[in-house]
C-alpha cells in the first residue's frame, strides 16, 4: 500500500473524503493562468504547459455545453502594493505582477473571450476582497469546478474559501499545477479529504455534459 493511500484509508475512517454531489447549474473558475505563472522567463512561472492544454479541453467544452467561465489573474498596483503587502513580503517573485505589464495578462492559448469575466486580485484566494461570490450568485451557479496554478496556493485557497461559501466544488487533476510535486500531491489530497472533490478530466467533461443534456431537455419542453 502506497503511503498515499495509507493516509487516505486513515482519513476515511477518521470522518474525512466525504464525497459531494454536483448541481445542475455548474460554473468553471480558471485560476491565475496568466503569463507571469505559465511562463518560466518570469519569476513566479513554471512550466504549466500541460495544464494549459488540458484545461482548454474543459474550456471548449464549457463554451459548447452554455457553461459560464471566470477567468483570475494577480495584479498589483503599478505604484504601491494595494492589499497584497503581506504576501509580496512572503512571495517577492510576484513583485512583477504589476497592472499594465505583460505578466498579468491571461494566456492567449486559453482565447479567453471578451464576454468572460476577469476576477483581479491581490490575494491567493479568488474569493478575498472581490465580487465573485456575488457574480456566482447573479448567474445562478450552484457548483464550482476549479483549474488553474497553483495547486497548493490560489487553487487551495479558491477551493477553501468555496467551501464557506456553501459551493460544492471539484478541482480537475489534470487542469492544476504547481512548482514542485509535494505541494501539489499535499494539496490535492488535503482539498480532496476536507473542502472539495478532486476529479479527472474525463469526470468534469461528463459533468458538463450532464449541464448540457439538461439544457437540451428544458429548451425542448419549453417548445412543446
């Protein structure tokens, strides 16, 4: 038995890895994949080029089920250091993080569209000091399925903050990524035994086919 494992069956029998049941009305919140992270010539980046591709896979399926995206990025005042003083002190590589520089701008491989929202923050959580929860709300999303870097930072911190806010979330293996293999192995069993489900990609395309079938269905009994 792997130690991974052990550690499973442990939490298991501790009361812990319950497991949650999606909703009908899904949202997908992609995490800080912006240059300054998907782009080893910056600092804070790393190779996240399988991450990048996968979650274009869950992306294009999104867009084709009428599955609504945000899309996050870290950004820090061009002056001054806003909310994020604290946390620049503990992470100095993301002091190029700066509005108006190239870093912060999402990935163009992801075609992140106009229509899309963007979610600016200064924080590792996506849901700190920003209107998401209310923008969640607004479009009636009742389940939150989580990609985006880093797996053990933004993503952990989203997925927790997620979890207060009474959202049953999935995290999608393949979509995540960090520096180092122990920090991302560590958070997504942690994610997984407390906050949220961590799923593979082939379940998140199933989920979003399940929204999609759904919509068929509820646009055909509105035409009978």
């Amino acid at each position: 038995m792997s130690a991974a494992n052990g550690i499973r069956e442990r939490y298991a029998a501790g009361g812990l890895l319950g497991r949650l049941t999606p909703g009908a009305r899904p949202g997908i919140v992609v995490v800080d994949l912006q240059y300054g992270f998907t782009e080893s010539g910056y600092q804070p980046g790393f190779d996240l080029d399988d991450v990048v591709a996968h979650t274009n896979t869950l992306i294009d399926a999104a867009r084709a089920a009428g599955v609504p995206l945000w899309f996050t990025m870290i950004a820090f005042p061009a002056e001054g250091d806003g909310i994020g003083g604290t946390w620049l002190t503990k992470m100095p590589a993301m002091n190029c993080l700066r509005d108006g520089d190239r870093s912060v701008a999402i990935d163009e491989r992801l075609g992140m569209r106009d229509d899309e929202p963007l979610v600016v923050k200064q924080t590792a959580s996506a849901f700190a000091h920003t209107d998401l929860c209310t923008q969640l709300e607004a479009a009636g999303v009742d389940t939150l399925i989580v990609v985006g870097a880093t797996t053990s930072g933004c993503v952990r911190a989203t997925v927790v903050d997620a979890c207060a806010a009474d959202l049953p979330t999935f995290v999608v293996r393949e979509c995540v990524g960090d520096r180092e293999s122990g920090p991302h192995e560590g958070a997504l069993l942690d994610i997984d035994a407390k906050y949220g489900d961590v799923i593979s990609l082939d379940q998140a395309l199933s989920l979003i086919k399940k929204r999609s079938l759904i919509k068929k269905r509820s646009l055909v009994r509105g035409l009978s």
